[in-house]
C-alpha cells in the first residue's frame, strides 16, 4: 500500500483542512460582503467546452479520459468556460449584472512545483451583464479586500494591472500585424522571467522592426501612473484605449484602496479571451507565483454558450496564498478539538457522565470522554492532548450533591457547579473565550 498520495496532490489531515476552512471561510464572507451568490457545478464537463477556448493543445495539461458512454470529458482545469456555460443556459430569465462566485477543486496535468499542484483548490468570482470600469473595479476591490481579510496590506501584497486595449493600441500605432501582436503578448507576458536577447530573437523571428522591438521592450519597464501619460504618447487611439484603465483606477482611489495598485503593461494574461483590463496580485517582494489573476472577458460568453454578455472576474488559488500566509505568520493556530472532556472518579458515574456528554451536546458543546475506564490524571492528560478549554469531573460525592467539578484548564481553576447550572455556564464561559 502506497503511504504517500499521487504527485500533486494532498492529504489533509485535520490541522490542515482547518486551514483550508480559515481560506474558505474568509473567502466567503468576503464575496458575500460583495453582494455575490454562491453556486457549484460539476467537476467533470465536456472535453470540447476548453479545447473550443484553448485549442487542441490544451488537452495535454489536463486530466482528460473517455467514459462509459463514449463521451469525452475532462476534470475542470478552470471554472470560467462552466460559468460561460450556466450563464448561457439561463441568461434570459437572470437579473443583470450577475454576480457569481464559487469554491471548490481544480484539476491539471502540470509538472509540480512550488506554488502549483495538480489538484488545489480555488476562489471564483465573475460579474456578468456589465461593460462598464465600475464592473472592473469592484473585482479588483474584492481581490484585494480577500487580501485585507487575511492581514495582508498594500506593504505585504500588490495588484498589477494593465489593460490589453491599451497594448494592441499601441501595437497597431506601430503597424504591428495580428500575428506579431499575439507574439508581442507572449514576450510581454514572459518579460520579466526571459533573457531580454531571448525576448528580442522571438521578436525578430516574427518580422518586427529593431525600432518596434525597442518600443515594445520599453513597455515593460517599470513607469507607474505617473509615466503612463508618457508612455501613452500622443495617438488618440492609445489615449482612447487607456480611459477605461484611468477610471478603474480612480474608482479604487475613491474607495480607499488605490495605495495596492501599481500600472504594469508586462501584465497581459496568458490566456487569450481577455478582452480588456487584467490584473494579478503578487506579494510585494516577488517570492512567489501569483497569489490570484484575472480581467475582463467580453467575448467568452458568446464563443462557447451563445450569449453575448460582457463579464469580468477572477480566481484564486490555496495553494500560493497558503505558502504567503504561513510564511508570513498569518496561519491561525489549529482549533482546538473538544470545548468539554468530561472525566469519570469511579466506574458507577460512567452512566451519569453518558447522560451529561448528551446533554451537553444538544446545548452545542463539543464533548469528549475516555472510552474506556481509567484513573482521572490519564483522562485529563488526553483532555489536554485534545486542547480542551475545560474539564468536568463528575465523583459520587459531588454527584450526590447534584454537583460536579468543573475545571479551566487554560487557568487550572476549579469550582463546583450544579448539574442543572452547567450547560449555562459552559454556553457564557465559552462565548466569553
């Protein structure tokens, strides 16, 4: 028997679904803040619903097989295309804009390394039915409000973004061809991992000019907002491409949140059916993959369900967000088991103690109890392998009393307290923390 799961993936064990459930939860609570709902959908879809997006070559990253009725499917790489799906099913009868988001696993043949699995789990939010910058720009604010939540300010994690308008803009000022345009994307998107002799080389293969490849290189040097008018130059068609980017940003200005975003133009996306604003947050010092990414995709919709909606969104993933949070000391402490271990003196109060565990439990309290008949110091050792907040000792003195020991063992305080009294206790002294 293997001890090991497959490459890739992950067992988790209780202290790390705990932490899985804190990224959960905090996602959550976040999205629904937002005025987003939750859905689910299938982990298995057609396999033609990503090659229709990506192309045939995308079938050699994913986990794809033939099943029992000779329909060829493939475990989800990605969510957006089954949100394409769904939307397209029913957009007539939904009130616009749709606000979505869901949580659950992903699946892709990728070699493993640090910060990527093949199995992980992620966050997906998409604003469907609106073209406009405010759509953009309220995602980008619960991207960086998901970072907020977890402790993370604009010191410790950055949102960059650009716009593919404003490129192709200032690609077709150049006379680029379509061809050499999607070259140009690929180099940009690669910029800052490639040698620039790498960079230029693929350039020159797809027939763009020394002049152009200075230009194009030039773009991926840092200028922030404050050198993006320079950059822009004087076209009226790359001024025009860049206003929706300029009114995303000054709507985060307005709600507080503008100190997280830098301009970057090397940020294009790799995946193709983006249409206008992108974005990716990284942690400040570049020790990491991408925490999350994302932009608009006004064409998606209508490629692959029918529909022609505009939309933006996002996703992100725990995998790269669990390396930053435990690196940074933002992992909280894994709960605590049980609220109450009750212990036994003598083997005649194991029915009493049966009794009190089940009432405790219907008041909402974690119970536990030895399962077997020991001495008292043993079953409190295990009360505190099991981090319980307090004990019970129930003895037949106090139990003649209609008592019982109730211990903190955070303090190691005891008291008596009524049978008929405890629950109450327990629920305040709990609430209390």
């Amino acid at each position: 028997m293997p001890s090991q799961p497959l490459p890739g993936f992950r067992d988790f064990y209780p202290a790390d679904l705990a932490f899985r459930t804190h990224l959960f939860e905090t996602w959550r609570r976040a999205c629904v803040r937002y005025g987003f709902e939750e859905f689910d959908a299938p982990i298995l879809e057609p396999l033609e619903l990503y090659t229709a997006k990506s192309g045939a070559e995308i079938v050699g990253q994913l986990y794809n097989f033939r099943d029992k009725g000779e329909r060829e499917i493939a475990l989800r790489p990605e969510l957006t295309p089954t949100v394409a799906r769904m939307v397209a099913a029913r957009a007539g009868g939904m009130k616009k804009p749709i606000r979505w988001f869901s949580i659950g696993p992903m699946y892709r043949y990728e070699r493993q390394q640090r910060g990527r699995l093949r199995e992980f789990f992620q966050l997906n939010c998409d604003l469907i039915g609106e073209p406009g910058p405010l759509a953009d720009a309220e995602v980008i604010a619960l991207a960086i409000d998901l970072m907020r939540g977890f402790g993370l300010g604009p010191a410790e994690v950055r949102v960059r973004m650009s716009d593919r308008r404003i490129t192709t803009a200032l690609l077709d000022a150049l006379g680029q061809t379509e061809a050499q345009r999607e070259v140009h994307f690929q180099v940009l998107d690669k910029v800052a991992r490639t040698p620039a002799e790498v960079s230029r080389e693929k350039l020159k293969l797809a027939g763009v000019s020394e002049s152009a490849i200075d230009r194009v290189l030039g773009l991926s040097r840092p200028a922030g907002w404050e050198g993006l008018e320079q950059r822009l130059g004087a076209e009226p068609a790359v001024r025009a491409a860049a206003a929706p980017l300029f009114a995303v940003k000054q709507a985060l200005d307005q709600m507080g949140l503008g100190e997280f975003v830098d301009f970057d133009l090397t940020i294009v996306r790799g995946l193709a059916y983006y249409t206008g604003t992108v974005f990716e947050v990284f942690d400040t010092g570049r020790s990491h993959r991408a925490i999350a990414g994302g932009g608009r995709y006004d064409e998606l919709l209508g490629l692959l369900g029918g529909v022609e909606l505009p939309a933006v969104g996002f996703a992100i993933g725990d995998v790269v967000l669990g390396e930053l949070l435990r690196e940074r000391g933002l992992a909280p402490d894994a709960p605590a088991a049980v609220d109450v271990f009750l212990a036994a003196v003598t083997v005649e109060d194991g029915g009493p103690l049966l009794a009190l565990a089940h009432q405790l439990r219907d008041a909402g309290c974690r119970v536990e109890y030895s399962l077997r008949a020991e001495a008292v110091g043993k079953q409190l050792k295990l009360a505190d392998a099991r981090q319980a907040r307090f004990a019970v000792v129930i003895g037949p003195d106090d139990r003649a009393r209609g008592e019982v020991q109730l211990k903190d063992l955070r303090t190691t305080s005891q008291r008596a307290v009524a049978v008929a009294q405890l629950a109450e206790e327990l629920r305040r002294a709990l609430l209390a923390g």
